[in-house]
C-alpha cells in the first residue's frame, strides 16, 4: 500500500456564518469544526497531514499546534480551491504517494467512507478519485459531468454551469485522493477563466483528461456524510446529526438514554455500561463517567471524572471535578473546578464546592458553601455551614479533618483548621482552630426573659 498525506483546505473566512471566529474553528458537539476532518484523515491512515490556513491562521494554527505529524502552510490571500492547494506544494510537492484532500468545513465524513475511496483509487488506477453524492437539491455545489459511458470527464461549478449541467444531481464533495506528482504539477498548470475568477481545484479533472489518465467517482452513500457548513443553520444540522451518531454509539455500548433526541453528549465523552442519561442533561468536556450511574434530568456535567454507581440528582452543574463511585450529588448542586469527592459521599441540595476535597462517606446534605476546603473522611457538615474562605483580598483554607461533626449555620474565618473527632455547636462562627476530640461553641449565650410578653401586653 502506498503512502498516504492529507491536505485539509481551510484557509478560507466562512462569510457566511458572519462571526468574528473564523469558519473552521466553531464548535460541533465541543470540538472546532477543523478537528473532524483532520480526525477522520489521521484515522484513514494519513501518516502526514498539511492544513491550509489563511484567514485567522494563527488562531487555527494556535489551536491545533501541538497536535503529531500536522503541517501547516499558509495562503496569504485566498485565490480559490486550486490555488490553495498549490500553496501546499512546498511542503508536499515531492510526496509520491497518494494525497487526501478534505475541506475543513465537512466535518460528518466517516473514516469509513475515506477508506472505501481509498480502496476505490488504488483499485482503479485513476489520477483522481473524487467522493460524490447525489443529493436532492444541489443547488451551489458542484456538479460532475460524466461522458456517454459514464466515465467523469468533469466538475463543473453552479455558477459555472450549464441548465443541463445544472440539472445534474451528482455533486462534488470536495474530498478527493490524487496521485501526488500529478497534483502539485496540475494546480501549477490551472487558469481562473471562470465565473469566480478562481484556481478551480477541480479543473484537475479536466487536466487529467488531457494527459490520457482518468478520473474514478466514488458516491457515498448518505448524502448528508459530505455536507460542507457554509452558515449557522447548517451547523445545527451538522450537530443534529453527530449527537445522533454519538448518542447510538453509547446506546450499542450499553448505556441507556431516555429520550435522545435532548441528550447533548459531546464528542470524546466516555460513559459506561448501564449508566442512565435521563432527558435534556448536557455532557462535554472530555467527561468520564463510568458504569451504573443515574445522570438525572437537566444536570449539566462539563470536564468531569466520575466513577461507577454515582447519582447525580436533577438540575446539578459539575464543573472540572472528581467524583469517586458510589456519590451522590444534588438535586440542584453545583461543583466547581477542583472538587474531589472521595467514595460514598453525599452533596445534597443547593450545595456549592470549589477547591475542595472531601473524604470517604462525608456529607453535606443541604445549603452549603465549600470552599478552599480540605474536609476529612465521615465527616457531617450541617444545614447551612459556610466556609468564609475569602477576606477581600485573598482566599484562605479551612481544614477539617476525620469524624468531625459540624452543626447547622457554622461559618468558618478561614484559615482555620478543625481536629480530628470534634463537634462544632449549631450557630457557631469559628474563628480559631478546634484542637481535636473537643466540642467548640461560638455563639453568644441565650437569654430567656419570662413573662416578657405577658408585661408586654
Ligand atoms: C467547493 C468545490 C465544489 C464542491 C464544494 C463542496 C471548487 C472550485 N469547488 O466549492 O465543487 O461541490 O466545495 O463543499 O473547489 N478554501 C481555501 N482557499 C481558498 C478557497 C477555499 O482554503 O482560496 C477552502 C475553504 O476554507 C473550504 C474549502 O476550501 O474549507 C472549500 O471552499 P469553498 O469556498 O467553501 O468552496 P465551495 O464554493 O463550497
Ligand atoms: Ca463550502
């Protein structure tokens, strides 16, 4: 098997989605746009990949940099197709293998789909084998023109063509294997005496033609695997599709989603085994779940780590934190970056963390604030305990260690630091360190005035 380069087309501004961020860069189900093709090329086996970049380049370059065996080149001013191409020649020019095109704007192409026309290009010989698709409306693609037997001879562009040529249903993709010498040699030779005043890439398939060698058409086999995002709703349409595809993925590997037409589980996300998404829960960020875990309606869960068997309750945001099995968070808890709670924990209703850790089978069942906290294992914290971790200028620990008990509406003047086995008073305001095994009051004493009311009256 021949070697593989792939060149992912992505230099242009997308003035159709009409945003300050270039085209390639917003995200479809938590990925750029730009990371499918590059995804689905490496996965096609592409040992190289050179993406064109032109308009916000460094942010593209920004972006992806980092990333093993990408390229980038770069095409100052954005002279259509061909040219951009072109542009890459210094880095691919001398490549003898077989050079992957892809835009960076189709994003649902499957690896599976590259690899078919892979087998199709080797097998057939050809100088250029392109991706088609007959599609219902193909109004602005480009259309491919075929001689009486069937062979393409061309591609001709919707501003380019002819009525009968419009009429054509089989469309371009953009996606293309070529032979690499005959590329760069090709674009170099292109005209822009078109419509557009462009290098048409697909002007190729003409020169092919005309050096005795031939152009093999590879259809796909759902029209929607090639649509290329060109405005906001064909982003839409383009999600719509991935969470599909993303969503019966989890689905065959066994965790179960009521209603998915309103789970939004983001690529790259990991759930185990007889894990149940309940409707309209948001998931993204890279987050593990593991297996039996109940993810209960309208829960937001960004950039998390969660074990096996652990519950979160309706209507709870987790944010960049560890959860380890058997917790249970919520309804209406919010875990910001840097929880860790260890195993059997308990967050209860309207509870805050930040920065905290809180050791095996602790609990905090109900409005709570926890932060910048180091909380112990078996640990009670009472309704309405706040850690008072800020004083206007910088923040401050509160450390509570193992088997202590902390009563209702405790506010601890962090830094502050609780031993081991001792019970903080209901109503207390902690200002200084509890030695441990003791019981700490901080509250003023009560007094009962009798028959106040009776003089009252
Ligand atoms: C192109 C094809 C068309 C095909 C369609 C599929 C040509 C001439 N036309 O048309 O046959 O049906 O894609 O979606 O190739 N780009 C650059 N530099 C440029 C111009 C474009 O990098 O100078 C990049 C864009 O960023 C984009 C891709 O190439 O990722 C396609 O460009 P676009 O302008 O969207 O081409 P279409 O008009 O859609
Ligand atoms: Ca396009």
């Amino acid at each position: 098997m021949d070697s593989i380069a792939a060149l992912v087309l992505a230099a242009g501004k997308g003035t159709r989605m009409k945003s300050d961020t270039v085209k390639v860069l917003h995200p479809l189900a938590g990925k750029p746009l730009l990371s499918f093709p590059l995804e689905a090329a490496r996965a096609a086996g592409a040992e190289r990949i050179v993406v064109v970049v032109g308009h916000q380049a460094d942010g593209v370059r920004r972006c992806f940099s980092g990333r093993d065996g990408i390229d980038f080149a770069l095409q100052e001013k954005q002279h259509g197709t061909g040219h951009a191409v072109a542009c890459a020649a210094p880095l691919l020019g001398g490549f003898q293998g077989t050079v992957l095109i892809l835009c960076g704007d189709v994003p649902l192409v499957r690896v599976e789909t590259l690899q078919r026309m892979l087998a199709v290009h080797r097998e057939s010989g050809a100088a250029v084998t392109v991706l088609t698709a007959v599609v219902d409306n193909p109004r602005g693609y480009g259309r491919i023109v075929k001689d009486g037997t069937g062979r393409v001879t061309g591609i001709v562009e919707d501003k380019d063509a002819t009525e009968e040529q419009r009429a054509v249903r089989e469309i371009n993709s953009g996606i293309y294997c070529v032979d690499g010498p005959f590329l760069f040699q090709a674009v170099a030779g292109l005209s822009r005496d078109n419509a557009q005043g462009e290098y048409y890439l697909t002007d190729i398939v003409r020169a092919a033609a005309g050096q005795g060698r031939f152009t093999a058409a590879c259809p796909v086999e759902e029209a929607v695997d090639v649509m290329g995002i060109n405005d906001r709703v064909h982003l839409a349409q383009a999600e719509a599709v991935l969470r599909g595809r993303i969503n019966a993925a989890h689905m065959r590997d066994g965790v179960t989603i009521r209603d998915p037409g309103t789970a939004y589980i983001d690529a790259g996300t990991v759930i185990g085994r007889d894990t149940c998404i309940h409707p309209n829960v948001h998931i993204s960020g890279g987050t593990e779940i593991g297996e039996r875990c109940v993810i209960e309606p309208s829960a937001v869960i960004r950039g998390c780590r969660i074990g096996d068997g652990v519950i979160v309750k309706a209507g709870s945001v987790l944010e960049d934190s560890i959860i380890h099995d058997g917790v249970s968070i919520g309804p209406m808890a919010h875990l910001r970056p840097g929880t860790e709670l260890m195993e059997k924990v308990k967050i209860g209703n309207f509870v805050e963390t930040k920065k905290i850790t809180m050791g095996r089978g602790s609990k905090a069942s109900h409005l709570t604030y926890l932060g910048d906290a180091t909380i112990g294992s078996d640990v009670n914290i009472g309704c309405g305990t706040i850690t008072c971790n800020y004083d206007g200028v910088s923040k401050h620990r509160t450390v509570i260690e193992d088997d202590v008990f902390v009563g209702s509406d405790v506010q601890f003047i962090a830094p502050v630091t609780v031993g081991r086995n001792s019970l903080v008073a209901a109503g207390s305001t902690v200002t200084r360190d509890v030695p441990p095994d003791s019981l700490a009051i901080a509250r003023s004493q009560q007094v009962n005035k009798e028959g106040w009311r009776l003089k009252k009256k």
